[in-house]
C-alpha cells in the first residue's frame, strides 16, 4: 500500500523509516517529515520520498568531503571541472572529458545535473561506489583462477552474525540480510540456531542478547533464493547450534525440503568450487564430536553474563543433522594435532584474529603444510 500511494502522511513516513532499518526519535522524525515536505501540505510525494531516500544513502563524512571539494556556496553540486580535478588530484585517474560526461550522464539522477553538466551529491555518492571507481581493475573481477582445486585453497568471501541488519546487542535480525550479504558475493553466512517456542520452528537470533529472531525456515527460503544470482560457486552454511536434537532434526527437514537438489551431501570427493557449482553445503559438527563450545561463540564486546554458561555440553548431535553435513567443525588443538589427526579438505576450524595471530607465530612451520589440506575460516570482524 504503501508503494502504490501518491502521498504520504507521517504515520506512513514513519512505518517507511522502519522498513528502511531507520527508526529515529519523535522529534528527529518531525524535523525530517518537515524538511522534505517542500509544499508544506502535511504529506510527502513520492519524488520527495526518493530524495529523502537518495539523500539517506549519502554517508556522513562523504557529504562532508564533497562539500569542501566543491566552489558554490551552499555545496550543492560539483561542475564537471570540478569532478575532473578530483579525478586527477584525489584519485589519480585521467578520464578524457568525453568519460567524465558518460559518468555524469549515467549516475546524475537530477534532471538538471545531466543538462548542465552538474553532479550532486547523490550522483558523487552513486560514483563512489560504482565500478568506475573500484580499487580493483575490472579485468580482475572475472572468474580466471582455476575453481576445481579443494576449498582450502581458496579465500573465502565470509560474514559473521549475518542474520543482523545493525546493532550486534539490540539490533534487528532479518531474512534480508542474508540476501544483501549473498547478493554482495558472499559465499560463506553464518546461522545461530536455537530451539523456538515451538520445537518444530528453529529461530535464528542472536544468543543472550536484546537482538530479535527470524525462524530458521525463513532464512533458508531467503538463502535459496539469492544463494546463486551473484554466483554459481558453492556457499556455505556456516551453524552455530544451540537446538536440542529435536531441534535439529526440524532444521535438517527444513533445509532438505528448501535447498532440495542444491543441498550437497557428504561425499568422498575433495570439495571443489567448480565440483560444487550451484550447491549449498552444511559446516556443523558431526557425531561424535560433541562439544560445542571449541571456540568464543560470543563477540567481544557481548554482556559476559553468567547464565550465558548454558550448559551446551549437554546438547547431542542429532543423526539427521550430522547426516547433511559436509564441513565438519572440529576443535583445534595443535598444529601438529591437526596435521596428524585431520589433513581432510572438508574439516574447519575457527579462531578469532588474536587466536589466529598468535598460532600463526608459534607455529609458522606448519602453517604450509596444514592451510592447503584444512580449510580455516576466522569467526569474527568478517565483512
């Protein structure tokens, strides 16, 4: 409804914020719905909806930044001269004045920044992260490595407590997440699972915070959807499991009943990208290996609270989960442990950076030897 009305009031302005993961104090909220209803009616248009929303996107210190590169007062717009020196002096890039009117054609969405040769400051933001300005050279970006070695020698494009649209304490979880992490070319998200009210409902939240949840299924219907729009290659479900095996066993029928073809089982085989093109693998742990807690399943700056000490250890691996794994997570112990005891490409361990680090110093020479036949995947600050 809200899409297809032609104007609106501020109940409906504020349901929109909402929507848009944006939930501002009254007052804010008042100062907002007033500077962009230009007509002064008590209602907004949809052309003032999207230049509220276009102006939104601009980060803070980068209206800042264009505001001191620019010679009008007040900074409203850069002159294609203008966006040309930035190019040269800031940028070190030398575009042709034939480019840089492409590039203002193609981003400006202001009718008259395309006539005169203008950019605003929503054009600049749309420039800035647009493909003419990536770090990376385009040639790069297409698929030329070779995609049929086994997983661990490959960097993996990670996401930790991908559930959260904001806030890792308080903030919102959603399914739309996961879709603007696959959607950025993630290939690995992470899932916290916990038993629901209702035992055949897994959610997905995060633990001992204020986070809300979102049902285990509705997540898995939002991964199957996205999982292969950016790429074909494989992702992976990386599971945090805090169910009970009941639990476990629902969120192994879900995942059979949603991924269906896609979901890759266990195989002799050496996981390959190119061998597991289009397939959704399953990294938890297997039975046998019972605790859950080898690694901080918390972030850092989480509350340490005492009851947050559940006793996990309790908790069995369900058949029917470990039966659709295809990533077994196993504890790390030593580098030598490891190279003697595992060795296989579809078994992980994680760490934390500092974790991370210091084995790196204590055990630089194994470090070779073990990373090509043992895929490592760090659990936090992955973007």
């Amino acid at each position: 409804s809200l899409v297809s009305s032609k104007s609106y009031q501020i109940k409906e302005f504020s349901t929109l914020l909402k929507r848009l993961n944006m939930r501002p104090p009254k007052k804010e909220l008042d100062d907002l719905f007033k500077e962009f209803d230009v007509d002064r009616n008590g209602t907004l248009t949809i052309d003032e909806i999207q230049a509220f929303y276009k102006l939104v996107c601009v980060r803070r210190g980068l209206r800042k930044f264009f505001r001191e590169i620019t010679s009008e007062d007040p900074s409203s717009f850069l002159l294609a001269d203008e966006f040309r020196s930035f190019l040269n002096m800031t940028q070190q890039e030398a575009y042709s004045n034939s480019h840089i009117d492409k590039i203002i054609r193609s981003l400006e969405s202001v009718p008259r920044g395309k006539k005169e040769r203008k950019l605003y400051v929503s054009g600049f933001n749309d420039y800035i992260s647009s493909p003419d300005n990536s770090l990376i050279k385009p040639k790069s970006l297409a698929q030329h490595q070779r995609m049929d070695l086994s997983l661990p020698n490959y960097w993996i494009n990670s996401s930790h407590n991908t559930y959260l649209l904001g806030h890792q304490l308080k903030g919102l979880s959603s399914p739309l997440a996961y879709k603007k992490a696959l959607y950025r070319g993630c290939r690995c998200i992470e899932l916290d699972c916990w038993d629901g009210n209702d035992i055949s409902k897994p959610i997905i939240t995060h633990g001992w915070t204020m986070c809300t949840a979102i049902t285990f299924e509705e997540a898995c219907q939002a991964i199957i959807e996205s999982a292969f729009v950016k790429s074909k290659y494989p992702v992976i479900l990386s599971l945090e499991v805090h169910c009970s095996k009941k639990g476990q066993k629902h969120m192994a029928e879900i995942m059979m009943r949603i991924f269906g073809k896609h979901l890759a089982l266990p195989s002799h085989s050496p996981p390959t990208p190119e061998g597991l093109k289009k397939k959704i693998l399953v990294k938890s742990k297997i039975i046998g290996q019972e605790n859950f807690n080898d690694t901080d399943k918390f972030d850092e700056e989480a509350v340490k609270l005492k009851h947050s000490k559940v006793n996990n250890k309790d908790v069995k691996i369900s058949k029917h989960l470990s039966n659709i794994v295809t990533i077994q997570a196993i504890h790390f112990k030593s580098w030598s442990h490891s190279e003697e005891n595992h060795g296989k490409p579809n078994m992980v361990s994680s760490f934390d950076e500092n974790k991370a680090v210091r084995l790196m110093n204590d055990g630089k020479h194994y470090v070779e030897s073990v990373s090509y036949t043992h895929l490592t995947l760090p659990t936090k600050r992955i973007v």
